[in-house]
C-alpha cells in the first residue's frame, strides 16, 4: 500500500515524539564509562574538605609484588626503571611535586588498588609499589607521610604526584605544584624501619607522627608527654614571613608567642610557636582561642632544646 504524504508526516511526528518521552523517561540514560577518565580537567573536590583529622599513612611491611613494578616500562616513548629494594632503601631526592584528585578518584592504580584523593598516597616513577615516603615541602617545612601506590606523574621534570589530601596538608594547593624533598621509608620484616637509608622510628607509639626535630617536619598531633608543649601555627624557610605571623597572633590575641629558629637536614625553618602549656588540656584550649581568631593551622607539639 503506497503511504500518502500525510501519512509520511505522522510517522515521522510520532518518532520524534516517542524519543522525546523516552528522554524524559525517569530512568537515567547510563553513562558511557568504557574510557579510563570521564572527567578533561583534574580538579579537588566540588567543596571543600577538612583534612586536619586525616593522619599520615602508617609505615609497615608489605611483602613486594608483581603489580605495578614491571621493569623497564615504558610511557609515552620514554623508558623508565623501578628502583631494587636496596637502592629504594637510601632513596632522597628533591624535586618538583604536583597532585591529582577527582579526575582519577575511584579508579585503579599501578599497582591496581583504587585509587582514593582522600587518602595519604602518591605516586612515583621509580620508588617499589607499595612502599612509603616522607615529603616535605621546602617552602613552608610542612612534610606528610604517603603510601606511594602509582606510577607517574610522567609530565615534565616532576618528582612525585601526590593525592589531593597530601597536597593540601602540604598546603600547596593553590599553585598547584611545589618545591619538595622525598625521602623513602623502608620497613622491614622486623618492624625496624629507615629513612632515606638511616635508622628511624616515628615519634612515640604513634607511626604516622614525624620526627619535628631530625627532619624539620610538622607533626601529626600525638599524645604528648613532657612539661612544655607549644601549639605552632606555622613554619617558614624566611624569617620575614615568620615574623609577620608572630605579630599578628601577638595583636589580634594577646598570647605568648615566639619564634623559634631550628636547623635541619633540609635547611633552616622559623617556626611560629604560641605557648608555653603546662599540659595538653591547656594547649588545645588554646587552639580553640586562635581557631576562633582565624589561626586554624595550628599543632600541639612538645618543646625540644
């Protein structure tokens, strides 16, 4: 039977109108995931989060696996080696960090756990998976524990690409990139472990906690112990900056504040400590107080001559 025009043109108006209801249909239409990222642009989180409860990855043993250490490898025409235990084990070099979050968020690492930008983690060209490292940021002394469970990054002459949360502990999120120390930590089957080659043990029997003195890092609030405690809000490589911290928690507060000079492996820091506490209830008072005057970066740690 030879369909007239009309009869063409209901056809076609009924075909349209069927994907029109099928568009408004109260099943979402799925997602396309057969590609590695759906996201163009790496970014954090839609809002902010706090990371001040997030502790350092806790250093232990893990036996060495096959997953992501294939060497060489190769990425992008470039051939790169995983370091041998041995050679990991006095590994510090300093370089360039970035980071990487929601565009990689929930997918598989080298190493082929799921990758999480919440957590303490990392990845690196040439470090065993999994392994550990301290890093440090040479600008403001601030330094992290991860887990490096990647590969990468594989941009540039950049270092190590850290998780969205290491990042902004290390408070370089803003630029982007920073200027860093990475210094490997080896933990034996024992339980005895290293840094950058030299025998370590983290502060107290708290393992994600980092030795402030020997490395000029920030730790992780600790049970503390001792009769002077300090709460700091800030460490810097210049002292200028120091100062102007120390004047504006002197004005806005009225507290006790100092600025204490050390010397470290990775050079000398000025850090700014309110203080002293007889005890750990008063310095975390105090932390409440500066909280309240916008001094939110701030750590309890004991007074060490």
């Amino acid at each position: 039977m030879t369909k007239t025009l009309s009869d063409l043109r209901l056809a076609a108006a009924l075909a349209v109108l069927a994907l029109v209801v099928a568009g408004c249909s109260s099943t979402p239409t799925e997602t396309d995931h057969s590609g590695r990222y759906t996201i163009a642009q790496d970014h954090g989180p839609a809002q902010d989060v706090d990371v001040s409860g997030t502790g350092n990855a806790v250093p232990r043993y893990e036996a060495p696996r096959s997953a992501g250490n294939k060497s060489p490898y190769t990425v992008w025409g470039k051939q790169y080696r995983v370091m041998a235990a041995n050679d990991a084990d006095g590994y510090v070099q300093r370089g360039i960090a970035s980071w990487y979050g929601k565009k990689f968020h929930g997918h598989k690492t080298s190493n082929g756990e799921i990758y999480d930008m919440y957590e303490m983690s990392a990845a690196h060209k040439s470090l065993p998976l999994p392994s550990y490292a301290r890093v440090t940021n040479l600008d403001n002394g601030r330094s992290v524990i991860v887990r490096v469970n990647d590969r990468g990054p594989f941009h540039g002459d950049r270092l190590i690409d850290l998780s969205w949360a290491a990042a902004k502990k290390l408070d370089f999120l803003g630029q982007g990139t920073a200027r860093v120390e990475v210094a490997s930590i080896t933990v034996l089957q024992d339980g005895s472990m290293t840094l950058a080659g030299q025998s370590w043990s983290p502060e107290g029997s708290n393992a994600s906690a980092v030795v402030a003195e020997a490395t000029g890092a920030q730790p992780e609030p600790s049970p503390l112990d001792g009769n002077a405690l300090f709460v700091q809000l800030g460490s810097f490589s210049q002292v200028a900056p120091a100062r102007r911290l120390e004047q504006a928690v002197r004005s806005r507060t009225g507290e006790p504040v100092r600025v204490r000079q050390i010397t470290t492996a990775s050079g000398d820091f000025h850090r700014v400590q309110v203080g002293p506490f007889g005890d750990s209830i008063d310095a975390e008072r105090a932390m409440e107080r500066l909280a309240s005057e916008g001094f939110r970066q701030a750590m309890v740690l004991t007074d060490r001559h």
